[in-house]
C-alpha cells in the first residue's frame, strides 16, 4: 500500500514536495485555504487537494491525518505549524509529522511536544547564502542534518594546493572527508593514496562551521 | 541578636504576565493593577496598549510573545502566572508552552476560542479556558436557577 502524506498549507513549497513525493510513489493530499492555489496544485496528476484552512482540527481530521504515514506542515506561521503538528500528533495519532518553522530558538523546545522533524528554512538558506557569497570555490552546498552539515561540491584548479598531492596528504579537519571524486565521466571514491588531479570535482562532507578550514588544506 | 527572619520562609512575590492586549487582556490587567498586583502585558502592537485603563501602573512591552526573546525581557522566569489571551489560539498555545516548558511558570492559563484544541494544552498541565463552553455553562446555570 503507498504511503500517505499529508501537506498542510504552503503553495510553493507544498507544490515542489508533492511533485517529488508523487514521483517517488507517495499518495500525497494538500491543504490549502486559496482557492485559486488550489486551482493550481490541481494541475498536478494525482494529487488530492483539500480547499479549506489547515489549521482546523476538523479539516485535519477529514483529510485523513489519523492515516497519514507524515504530516508536513508549511504555512507562513510558525504558530500555526507547531499546532498543526502537535494536534496530529496527540489527537489524530499521526506516524510522522514535519514542521517548518522561521525562527530557529524554538526549533528544539517543540521537538518532544509532538513534532518530530523540525525544519528551520531561515538557518537553512542563511546557511546556504553565507557559502556562496563567501566563497567562490563552492559551486554548489546542500545542508544537511538540518544545517549541522554540508556536503560541498569543490572543483579542484589547476593551481590548488591539493593538485597532485594524494587524499591522504592532505590535513582535512577530522570530521571532514572526501567521499567522492569525480574525474570526467567517472565516479571514483577515493582511498588515501588516490591522486587528486586538476578538473576533479571532489564531494566534501564537512561539518557546517569548518569548510573554510577544509577549503585552506585544499587550495 | 539572631532575629526572627531567619527562620521564616520567603514569600514568593507573585507576577503576571498577560500575553495580548485586547479587550479580554487589558481588562485582566486593570483588574490586577486595581488589586496591586505586579504585571506585565506583551502585544505586538503598541496600538493596542491603548485598550488600558488609565490608572494602569504596570509595565508594557511591544514585542511577539512566541519570541523567547521577549519573554525573557519580560522576566518570564520569575513569573507566576502567565496568561494567554491573544486574538489567536494557536499564538496563545505557543506561548503559553514556552512559559510552561523553558520558563517553568507555575500557572499557565490560555484561552482557545476552538474547543478541539485543548487536547494540545492537556498533557502539558495549562488551564484552557474556552468561552464557548463557559458561556453555554453559565446559560445553563441560568436557565436551571430560573426553573428552579
């Protein structure tokens, strides 16, 4: 049986997840209080909408929240998110539920009241913001484990400290590593004594307050 | 020579805050100001503060109440009461489980215009006061003393 998930509130992120979700095989309901965004969502096959507020403990009810495999809250009111998972949790007993929230304090307080994951969009993207316009060298920076750490993709030049050095030469911070190098087409994952050449685009795990540090080592 | 004071327990100031200042919320703090009791309001909007008495000698701050921020400027930790009285339930619920999960406030009191929320305050020992049920009570009351 497909899992179900069920996405309260949001337009623009609701729509980016449901479509991955549906793509990966989830059976996704959303909620959403504007009709005319609802006109839109509907543009996506297989998705089951609801107009109506999210934040209604009937609504949650009828939408299937006892069900629900995930509740993933998403509007603008981080009050509104806290509740929304809370009441799924307690009242409707739901698997899972998510929550995104702007204000990054009350991120581990609501944690044990009813709502497992918490997600803090401003750390996040702030995050994100500070690596690219500090550094060049990143071309690209997912956060994860929540923002606690990075994996960076670092093209290496021709003139970087670590061209034609090995992996093992090089003094990384100790909970950062290289765990894949790409060289033209190839995938490699690297071993110490594996030679980093100029064009490898190396995938670095870091910590999220150390890259600098790792990027010093390797340029 | 030892005085008395020694051995005789201190009494525990007692402090409010009252979270939103409309109507209900500034009623609830001219009606504690009148009995000397020590209070502080929180709205997001100075405006509002207008809704009190005159004769108000409290304090007032302007802040958003689900800010811990704000709560700890306005001594949250040695509060004894907090009560949760904005137009929103689910600012008043957020509020009133920072006072009672960061700051260990011993009374929290939170009013829910929608009754299927109390569940959410239950567990967390907040007094949710719903006006829809109070006043049906208070109507029943009335009509049962009429009968009677």
């Amino acid at each position: 049986m497909k899992k179900r998930i069920l996405l309260a509130g949001g337009y623009n992120i609701a729509k980016a997840i449901s479509i991955c979700l549906i793509n990966n095989g989830y059976e996704v309901t959303a909620i959403n209080p504007n009709y005319n965004e609802c006109k839109s969502l509907a543009e996506i096959d297989s998705l089951n909408i609801i107009n109506d507020s999210p934040v209604k403990p009937y609504v949650l009810s009828e939408a299937g929240a006892a069900n629900a495999d995930a509740v993933i809250a998403l509007t603008e009111n981080d009050s509104d998110n806290i509740v929304i998972c809370e009441l799924c949790k307690k009242q409707f007993n739901a698997e899972k539920t998510v929550c995104l929230i702007k204000s990054d304090e009350n991120k581990d307080i609501f944690g044990h009241m009813g709502v497992d994951s918490v997600i803090s969009s401003t750390n996040i993207v702030a995050a994100v913001i500070e690596q690219l316009t500090l550094t060049k060298e990143f071309s690209k920076l997912m956060p994860v484990g929540n923002g606690k750490f990075n994996v960076a993709e670092i093209a290496v030049t021709d003139n970087a400290v670590c061209a034609g050095k090995k992996l093992g030469e090089i003094e990384l911070p100790s909970e950062a590593y290289v765990g894949c190098l790409l060289r033209k087409e190839n995938n490699i994952i690297p071993a110490f004594d594996t030679v980093i050449l100029p064009g490898d685009i190396l995938i670095l795990l870091c910590p999220a307050a150390k890259e600098q540090v790792a990027l010093k080592k390797l340029f | 020579m030892i005085t008395m004071g020694l051995f005789s327990s201190k009494k525990i100031e007692s402090y409010t805050i009252v979270i939103g200042c409309g109507k209900l919320g500034a009623l609830i703090c001219d009606r504690l100001s009148e009995k000397g009791e020590s209070v502080t309001i929180i709205d997001k909007c100075e405006n509002e503060f207008a809704n009190i008495a005159a004769g108000y000698y409290g304090s007032a701050i302007e802040a958003d109440a689900t800010d811990i921020a704000a709560l700890e400027k306005a001594k949250a930790f040695t509060a004894t009461t907090v009560v949760c009285v904005t137009g929103n339930d689910n600012v008043n619920i957020v509020a009133a489980q920072l006072a009672k999960e960061v700051f260990h406030v011993q009374n929290v009191i939170c009013r829910l215009y929608d009754r299927q929320l109390e569940c959410v305050c239950h567990d967390l020992n907040i007094k949710t006061l719903c006006p829809d049920s109070i006043l049906a009570d208070e109507v029943k009351s009335i009509m049962e003393a009429q009968q009677g």
